[in-house]
C-alpha cells in the first residue's frame, strides 16, 4: 500500500523547501485555521484522564453529538453514537463491520478506495454528473452494482461526500433522494462522510443527508478536523441507524473499535463534547472559516479560469477542481502533457506548486483535472491566519494576495496562450 497521495505530496513539498525551492502548498487538505481557545482549554482540563473509558465513548460526547445531528434535522439516540480517533478508522472500521465491496463516487477522497482495498475487497468507482460531487450517479451506480453481483462480487454499501472533497460542490436533494431509493432497491448501506457539512460557503444552503431519507440504512460520519481545523488531534464521531441493523452494525463496530483504539483519548473527547454542544463561539469561529474559505477557493477559481481552465465555482469546503481539457492541445504541445499526472508534475517540478492530479481520486487519468487546496495560504503562523479569519477580504491580505499573483503567473506561463476564460 503506496503512503497517501495527500500525503505524499507534503512530503514532496517539504523536499522542495529544503533545496530552496519557493513552494505553493496547494495538495494537503488542512483547514489552515489556529484552533479555537475555548477548544484549547478544555483539553487542559482534562488532561489528567488518564483512564481507559467507554469504547463507544463518554456519555458526555455521545449525547452532544446527537445533539448536533439532532439541530440539522437528523434526530439521534445517544445510543446510536460511536466514537472514535478520527473518523478515518472509524470508516476502516465501518467498512470493516458492513463487509463487501464498496461503491464510491468518481472522483472521491483518496482513503475510501485504499481502506476498500486493504480489507480485501473491490472498490467500484462510479462516476459523479456535474455539480454532483460527491454522490455517484444513480443510474450509473444501479448499472454497476448489478454488473459486479453478476460478475460473483458481494456489493452492500457506498460511501457519499456531502458536501464533496475534491470538487468542493454539493448534491442536490434530487440527486441524494435518488441515491437512497436505488441503495433501498439494492440493500446498499450508505456511509455518509458529513466532514464538511459545517463549511458550505452560503449558510442558507441545506445539506441534505441521505439520514433523512433512509435512516434504517444511513450511517453518518463527522470529525473535528476540517470545521475546526483539529485534524491532530484526532477525534471523529459515527451515528448508527435505528433499529435492528444499527444495533446489530453497532455492536459489530465497537468490537472492531475494541481491538483496534480501546477508547478514543479522554482529553479529546471532552473538548469534543464541548465542540458538538455548540455554544456561541464554536459557532461563530466556524462561521469565520467557513467565509475565509469561501473567499480563498473563489479567489484561486478565478486564477484557473482566467488562464483558460474550466473550472466550477467551489460551493463548500476549501477545494478547487480546474480542468484543463480545454488547454490539452497547447499543453501536449508545449509540455509534453498527456494525464493529469503529467501536468501535476509539470507543476511541482517546474514551479514548486504542490496540487493532486484528478487520478487520485478514481477520475480518469486521462482528464487533465486537480484538486486544489488553497487553505495553507492563509497564514505562515496563527498571528497570520487569525488575521485572515478576522478580515473582511482576506484575499486582499499582503501575503494572501503575494500567493494569489504567484498561483496566476505560474499558469500564465504554464499556458502560454491564454484562451477565453470558462468558469461555470
């Protein structure tokens, strides 16, 4: 199992870094936002627990976590709520639990296909239609599950993104309504990866969580990583579907979760159950991040567009994914480009910019698509980035706007002849 590509690509920025090399480091997927002191102290608070605690976790966290799911009109049980560190294992775990291969959408986060993988089964990547990152086309998904069962493959779940990483665009509820009648069709369990749901760039949007539509069959996912940029500290929360199959997929998980992580780490969890709770300042330093992203992946949509890549407007989260097609005749011509792996490491090699060809998330490698991640941008230390979060145009900051114009003359030069803009 090769070291996560998002991963990967830091290590090779650091490279970079130490031969002198200017960097943009625009592949890691960090929220790139100091964490909250109220967050700060109560991990201090409770850093004298020491001891073991519940697997499934405290009943402090798991009642605020329902509590969350509750308020964004999914109600929750308490009892159906499992945590753990990171919802990473607690996916490996999930997928462990429900057993078969697993559906994901085209292009997805890079561990949902390496987590398939290495419990031994078959990751079916279905394709996404435009505008709809993050959920696999239902007809497309139909067509596939019933190709591989008759190819002898056990198919029992697929995993969503709502909103999406790597397109940063979120499903309609038509597209999520649709999704669960086929998953009710064909007994798929649905893994619902809800990481960003808190980060949708117009608040008045609704996310819709396939939960509300199938919960006997709907598991959700959340963490503390991307909303409040808590990513070390590695805390994640599942909620289990009522009735006889959560409790049975329940038990199944925690016993996973005993064997694997005992019990997440007791300072976490408080600070966590401090976090779900809600009170004013969480919601406020969320909303901060969720305008500083949304300003910073709009800004940086405007490069792409701008040197002739057609790129979707990010609606969530802190990703951009420009296509190059319309530029893969003067690419191949002028640089030798035929994959997004060519041209991504066109980019790294030539002009230290660190990006994620669309490859390594199941699209084809023959799309000249990336993912773009402009959060570490914000700041080089939190005196930086607490004043991006504080700013009413971040994008105007002096070392914020030096990135901007660096990101623009690198594609400038990389096309050379810049055709007519396409931001969709």
């Amino acid at each position: 199992m090769p070291l996560s590509p998002t991963l990967a690509v830091n290590e090779a920025l650091a490279r970079k870094r130490s031969e002198g090399v200017e960097v943009l480091p625009l592949g890691f997927g960090e929220a790139g936002i100091p964490i909250l002191p109220a967050l700060t102290r109560e991990l201090a608070a409770a850093a004298d627990r020491g001891a073991y605690g519940p697997v499934a976790g405290s009943a402090e966290l798991r009642a605020a976590a329902a509590g969350y799911w509750t308020r964004r009109g999914v109600p929750t049980d308490p009892d159906t709520v499992v945590c753990g560190p990171g919802s990473k294992p607690l996916l490996y775990a999930l997928l462990a639990s429900i057993g078969g291969d697993v559906v994901m959408p085209a292009p997805s986060w890079v561990s949902y296909a390496a987590q398939a993988s290495l419990l031994g089964g078959e990751p079916l990547h279905v394709a996404t239609a435009p505008g709809q990152g993050g959920v696999p086309s239902p007809a497309l998904l139909a067509d596939a599950v019933v190709r591989a069962r008759a190819r002898g493959r056990s198919v029992r779940s697929v995993i969503v993104t709502l909103p999406d990483n790597p397109t940063g665009t979120l499903a309609s509820e038509e597209t999520v309504r649709r999704l669960c009648a086929v998953a009710r069709d064909l007994d798929l369990v649905i893994v619902s990866d809800e990481i960003y749901r808190d980060l949708v760039h117009d608040p008045a949007r609704t996310v819709h969580s396939p939960a509300r539509y199938e919960p006997e069959r709907t598991v959700v996912t959340t963490a503390l990583s991307k909303s409040l940029a808590a990513g070390g500290w590695r805390l994640g929360v599942a909620r289990l579907p009522d009735g006889a199959f959560g409790r049975a997929l329940r038990d199944s998980l925690v016993g996973v979760a005993s064997e694997v992580w005992s019990s997440a780490p007791a300072p976490m969890q408080q600070a966590a159950a401090y976090a779900f709770a809600e009170p004013p300042e969480v919601i406020e330093h969320v909303d901060r991040s969720r305008r500083l992203h949304a300003a910073i992946t709009g800004a940086v949509a405007d490069r792409f567009a701008a040197a002739g890549a057609k790129v979707r407007r990010p609606e969530a989260a802190f990703y951009v994914y420009p296509d190059f097609g319309p530029l893969r005749d003067a690419l191949r011509a002028g640089h030798g480009v035929r994959t997004a792996a060519d041209l991504t490491g066109l980019l790294l090699e030539r002009y230290g910019v660190g990006v994620l060809p669309g490859c390594a998330f199941g699209d084809d490698p023959d799309a000249l698509r990336m993912r773009v991640a402009p959060s570490l941008l914000y700041g080089r230390d939190d005196e930086e980035r607490l004043a991006a979060l504080a700013a009413p145009d971040p994008a105007a900051l002096p070392w914020i706007a030096g990135a901007l114009d660096r990101l623009g003359g690198v594609l400038t030069d990389l096309v050379e002849t810049v055709g007519e803009p396409a931001l969709a």
